[in-house]
C-alpha cells in the first residue's frame, strides 16, 4: 500500500503544480482562476446542468473524450515497457480507422455479426502492421524506433489522404471523408445499451461500446504483462536486454511483438471514431491523440488502472476546455493544452523533484515508474 501510495504521489503533485502555474497565467491575463476552474470542472463532472436539472451531458462527454486516450496511453506505455518509445500511435491510429472504414464500406450488406467482429479486428491488424515495421526495423538493423515511428506518420496521413480523395470520397462532397460504413458495422452507444434498464441516456452524446472495449483492454494489457510469459519477457526486454538475452529470451522478437502489440492498441481508436460515432472515416478527426496519450502513459505510470484516470483527467480538460473558451471572456481553450504540457514537463522532471520531496517524505526516491 505504500508503494502505491509512493507511486501515486508525485502524479498528483505534477497535476496540482500545473493548475497552481495555470492559475497564475489566468490572474496574469485579468481572469479569476476560481471562476476558470470551476466551470471547466463543473462541465466535465457536474451532474447537473445550469437550470438545476440532471444531467448526463458531462460525464458522458468526459468519458467520450477519454475513451481514444485509453487506447494510445495503453499503446505508448506496453511500448514503454520493453524500452521502446512508441511515437507514431497516430499515424496507427489513422491507419486503424480506415481500415474500420474500409471493412464497414466493402462488406457493407454483410450481417451485423460479422461485420462488426471483422471490423474491429481491420482496425487492429492495421495498426499492429503499422507499428510492427519500426519493430523490424528496430530489430533486424537497429534503426531508432523513434525516427521510424515520426515519419511513419506522415506516411499514413499521406497515403490515407490519397485513398480518401480518389476512390473513397463520395462524389462532389466538399469535405475529406470517406461515404458511410454499413448500419451492420454501427456499434451501440450508450444511449442503446442502458434503455432497456429504464435510463434514459440522451442519444446525442456519442459515448459507445468502445468505451468499454477500452477497459476490456486495460485488463487484457495488465494480464499479459503482468501474468504471462510473453509479458514478463518484453518486460525483461525493457528493464535489461543484454540480461535478458543471456537468460534465453529473443530480444528481436520482443522489439518487434511489442511494437505490433503497440500498433494495435493505437489502431483501436479507429473502433470508437468509425464504428461508434461518425460512422464514416473521416480526416484529421484527431487532434493529436497519439501524442497525448504519451503523456497519458507518462502520468498513468505506464500501469492501465493509472492510464485510465489520466485518460478521464485528460478528456475533462478537453471538455472543460470548450466551456472556458465559450463563458470565459479573456481564457481560451488553449489554458489546456497549457495545463498538458505543464503537466508533461513535471512529470518528465520526475527525478529532479523526487531527489528534493525525499528529504520531507522518506522513500520517495526508491518510487518507480
């Protein structure tokens, strides 16, 4: 429990340290912090709305906003733990997502039973081939995966762009998305999923099943990396490669399954962005998910119970973040991407911080990621 403890600790310090700094920025500009926080906190969390009436709208938001983060801080930190920086989980991402697409337009008048399954799995064995190339490449001739996966993402934004505009775009329409999957490859949202227990969940908000795939994930990924063989080994890989070598385990093979393992997870965002919301692909529909989920990963301390309430933390700045820009009168939405990288710098100053806090809190120093 202490060890828990320990290791929760300086999260939550990088957290208060970014919104006492965002305070300051706020008072800097002539707006009241209190008033900022409140509102961008009430509509994440609130239950209620401005009339008093209760509310789904902002939970369901939240977590909507969380559910894509999930996937890329459970992709960035399983990368994480083999010693590998995983950073092209949005071109992955975006690789996953037209798959999905691709799968929901060519079969479209195939059963839903199906449909669905092979959708999914499109979405994953894409991004898990997107990420296993910087793993061979990593692997067979020791090119940096941090090089591959940044240019990698250009790759797949280009490539994906181009089958968009010349053999997916619906004729005429003036923006850059694919025509719409097939009703079979929809996935139900929440508003579906709790009618029949008699909650009346508004069918505007775009909370879906992916959601709890992405929980479903957080458990699978905990299992394999912490109750099977194949985990222990990536782990391994991650803490020592030449102990690991000596003891019997193909560090070339670890590289190469963690970074398709990684792909994948990535690739998942595509099941919540195509099959649970717009039902079509569409370009750019990421603003920046793969790169934040690094931080996500970063502040969950590479463990999934941790990445997901980064992930929720993370998708309530955003929503909040939209509130603050609309109400405030000199505050913008940017306060939150002020308060991410704030939030980044601390935690990535970890080591800094934990040799000054030990000297107050014994035992600190020996907390680790």
């Amino acid at each position: 429990m202490k060890a828990l403890l320990r290791a929760l600790l300086f999260p939550l310090l990088a957290v208060l340290a970014a919104f006492v700094i965002g305070s300051l920025i706020v008072l800097a500009i002539g707006d009241n912090p209190l008033t900022v926080y409140r509102l961008m906190l009430s509509s994440a969390f609130g239950l209620y709305d401005a009339l008093g009436n209760f509310t789904f709208d902002n939970w369901g938001y939240t977590l909507f906003q969380a559910t894509p983060l999930i996937f890329t801080g459970l992709a960035v930190a399983l990368s994480f733990k083999c010693g590998l920086l995983n950073i092209g989980a949005e071109g992955q991402l975006y690789v996953g997502a037209f798959a999905a697409a691709w799968v929901g337009i060519t079969f479209a008048n195939w059963p839903a039973i199906v449909l669905v399954p092979l959708a999914m799995l499109a979405a994953m064995l894409a991004g898990g081939v997107w990420g296993a190339i910087p793993g061979v490449l990593k692997a067979r001739f020791g090119s940096h995966e941090v090089i591959n996966t940044i240019m990698l993402n250009f790759v797949a934004a280009g490539l994906i762009s181009y089958l968009v505009q010349n053999h997916y775009k619906a004729p005429g329409d003036p923006i850059m998305q694919s025509g719409p999957i097939g009703a079979g490859a929809h996935i139900a949202r929440f508003s579906t999923l709790l009618a029949p227990l008699g909650i009346n969940f508004p069918t505007r908000i775009p909370l879906n099943v992916a959601f709890l795939l992405a929980l479903l994930a957080c458990f699978l990924v905990w299992v394999f990396l912490w109750r099977t063989k194949w985990g222990y080994e990536i782990r391994a890989v991650g803490s020592n490669p030449s102990a690991a070598e000596y003891g019997g385990i193909s560090v070339q093979k670890q590289i190469v399954l963690a970074m398709a393992l990684s792909g994948a997870l990535a690739g998942m965002v595509g099941i919540n962005e195509v099959l649970g919301y717009r039902y079509r692909y569409y370009h750019d529909f990421s603003p920046g998910y793969g790169f934040t989920g690094i931080a996500v990963a970063l502040l969950g301390r590479n463990h999934p119970a941790g990445i997901v309430l980064a992930a929720i933390l993370f998708g309530a700045l955003i929503r909040g973040g939209l509130f603050v820009d609309i109400f405030t009168d000199k505050v913008s939405k940017d306060l939150v991407q002020v308060l991410q990288a704030i939030i980044i710098l601390f935690v990535a100053m970890e080591m800094l911080f934990r040799g000054s806090l030990s000297r107050f809190i014994p035992g600190l120093k020996k907390s680790s990621a």
